[in-house]
C-alpha cells in the first residue's frame, strides 16, 4: 500500500515536470519568434542573419524541452512503464538522444556561424561541441548494438512495448 502511493507520487511529480518542459518549450519559442521578428524588422542584413541564427539555436532547445515533456509524459504518466527492460531503456534512451543530437548539432552550427562572423579563434568552442557529439552518437550506435543481443533474450519486452503503442493511438 505504502509502495502504491510513493509510486503515485512519483507520477504526480512526472506529470509536473512533464507541464514545466512543456511550459519552457512554449517560452523558448515565443523569445524566438520575438527575436527573429525583430530582427527581420530591423532590416535585412548580416546582422540580422545573426539573430536569427541565433533564433533558431532557441528553437532547437525549445524541441528539446517538447520532447523531453512529451516522452516523460507518455512513459513515465500514461504508460506508467518503468525503464528497467532492454528494449524499455533504448526506446526512452533513443527518444531523448535524437532529439538531444539534433539540437546540439544545430547549437554547434550556430556557435559556429558566430565565430567565424565574430573571432576565428572562438571557433574551438563550437569544434569541441561537435567533436563531443560525434562521440555521444557513436557511443549510442555502439549502445543500440549491444541492447539489441540483450532485446533477443527478451521478446516478451518487446511484445509488451508494442501493445502499449497501440493505447497511445
């Protein structure tokens, strides 16, 4: 009884922070907008070009911040799954890290952008970043490669992962 209501608990707090990233999500776009607004306002020129790009860096964290309410809120709140399976952990790891690699992709795009427009010798930043995301994509290659063997020792997992897609349809 105890353990019913610690675990109700812990969906209440999910959903919470399921509605904050939602809510952060739905800042991030309108200072965007409002930043690339402005700066089309403002005339068309390489300065502009600048606060756009930098627009669009915002917009890549406020998908982030989408998905991150999204995937809480259909895992953790609908489905009340807990990720301890093989093929629950590289559903939610899989979810969260295209979207986490899109967006710093795009953030080291913009970083990059800035630096070459701004100081040249800025532009390790931005090299670094990349480089690092390079690294987290072949890591998660390599994961979903060795998740797949522990998947095969599980079908049900995977079956029952299945069935719970179809409620969210």
């Amino acid at each position: 009884m105890r353990l019913k209501r610690v675990l109700t608990a812990f969906g209440v707090v999910q959903g919470v922070m399921a509605l904050l990233f939602g809510a952060a999500s739905l800042l991030l776009t309108a200072v965007a907008a409002r930043m690339g607004w402005q700066a089309a306002a403002s005339g068309l020129d390489a300065q502009a070009a600048q606060e756009i790009i930098e627009a669009v860096g915002l917009l890549a964290a406020a998908v982030v911040a989408l998905q991150m309410a999204q995937t809480i809120a259909e895992e953790e709140v609908i489905r009340e799954a807990h990720v301890s399976a093989p093929t629950r952990v590289r559903r939610f790891l899989s979810r969260f890290l295209v979207v986490l690699v899109v967006a710093l992709v795009i953030e080291g795009l913009v970083a990059t952008f800035k630096a070459l427009h701004q100081d040249i010798q800025l532009l390790v930043y931005p090299a670094a970043l990349l480089g690092a995301i390079s690294l987290l994509l072949a890591a998660w290659g390599l994961f979903l490669h060795l998740n797949r063997s522990a998947e095969e020792l599980e079908p049900e997992a995977m079956e029952e992962a299945k069935r719970e897609d179809r409620k969210l349809k």
